[in-house]
C-alpha cells in the first residue's frame, strides 16, 4: 500500500496541531516527525516534548526520523513519547542490530535510513531485520532542498534486493518530494512518501489530496 507521510518540518509551529489534524482528517496516514540534534546533521530541530504535546492531536501513526547520533541512547524516549514507527541513520549507530533490537523490544517497529553518498549494498545485512528502509533523496538535516535524481536508481535497487529476497518491506523516501515528481520514486518501488514543503506549503488539505489521488491510483 502507497502510504503519505507528511513532514512537521514545514509545519506553521504556531499552529501545529491544527496543522496535524488537518492532513490527518484529509487522509494523510503518518505523520513525520524529523529530530536533529546538531552533530548528525548541522540542525537542531525538535525532541521528545514536542512529540509528547502532539500525540493529542491525532491517532495517526507517529514515522519518527532520528537524525541523531548514536541513537540507541534515545529508543526509550521516543518509544515512551509515543513514536509508532522509529527510524535511525546506518551512518550513525556503531551497532546497527542493537538498535534494531531495541525498538522491536519496545514493541516499536524498526526503520534503518541511509544518506544519499552511503552505499546501497550496507543495508543488505539488515533487510529482513528491519520494518521499513529509508532511502534519503536529499541530503538529510532541512527541508526544501531539490530531489536529488541520482536517487531514483538507489530506490529501484533496495526494492530489487527486497523482492530478490521475497520481502514486502515498505521503502519510504524522503526529501524534494512534490505531487510533479511522486510518480517517479514509486515506479522506482518506493512506497511510503515523505513530503514536507510539499504538503504544508500554500494549502495542506489540498496538498494532502492531490497526494492521494496519485498515490492511490497507482
Ligand atoms: C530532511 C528531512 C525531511 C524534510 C523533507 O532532513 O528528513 O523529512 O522535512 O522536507 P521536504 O519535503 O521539504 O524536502
Ligand atoms: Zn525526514
């Protein structure tokens, strides 16, 4: 299933949990939640007690992107804080399995990203470990910035070397994403499409179900 994560990143934070239940009612499945700390990526953005506030705001599934550095220290939290689906950076654990692990104890499913320049052939070892694969199409740590094309042949391999391994894993993508260009990732085998500017900028409700209308008819 073709699912639409709306990215907070390009939310109007005065107004964000109105913001979240408007692309919630308009039919946006996940919400994306994107939490930088500065070393990972050069942007601080948010952390558990904005994630903690707006879980009144919806029952949507809450796709948290950690862009953190050794991110095992911080499972626990998200998990509490009531993240649904954690997904962390290959780049930045030491112990990719451990972190795995420490999701899936928590009940929690398990999403493993990669950044643009990381080669596609580091998640092989983790492909039937994790819940979902992200495939960065920018470099990770600001919304806004263009599609980067090299991109859609990294997509159409994980979806090659999950199909060769009879696995139906979800493969998100993530950055520059907007309703011109949606189609080419999913004809590449992404499934869960993050989009940020995409949606909150001008109108989030139409945003949301143009989104849809193309998702859903693929
Ligand atoms: C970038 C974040 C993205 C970002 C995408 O580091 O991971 O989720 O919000 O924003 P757009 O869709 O504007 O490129
Ligand atoms: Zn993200």
């Amino acid at each position: 299933m073709n699912i639409l994560s709306p990215s907070i990143l390009s939310a109007d934070f005065t107004v964000l949990g109105e913001q979240i239940a408007e692309v919630d009612r308009a039919g946006a499945r996940y919400i994306h939640i994107d939490v930088m700390d500065g070393i990972f990526v050069p942007s601080i953005s948010y952390g558990m007690p904005v994630i903690k506030s707006i879980r009144k705001a919806t029952q949507r599934v809450f796709d948290v992107h950690l862009m953190i550095t050794d991110p095992i220290r911080y499972i626990e939290d998200f998990a509490e804080v009531g993240a649904d689906i954690i997904t962390f950076h290959l780049e930045a654990a030491p112990d990719v399995q451990a972190v795995i692990d420490k999701i899936h104890s928590l009940g929690k499913k398990a999403g493993l990203s990669i950044k643009p320049g990381t080669e596609v052939k580091e998640l092989e070892p983790f492909l039937d470990k994790v819940d979902m694969i992200l495939v960065m199409t920018v470099e990770p740590g600001f919304g806004g910035q263009s599609f980067i094309p090299e991109s859609i042949s990294r997509i159409r391999e994980v979806r090659k070397m999950l199909v060769e391994k009879n696995l139906s894993t979800d493969v998100e993508v993530d950055g520059g994403i907007y309703t011109e260009n949606v189609n080419a990732v999913l004809e590449a085998g992404a499934n869960v499409i993050v989009s940020g500017s995409g949606v909150f900028k001008g109108n989030p409700k139409e945003n949301v179900k143009k989104f849809l209308e193309i998702l859903e008819t693929e």
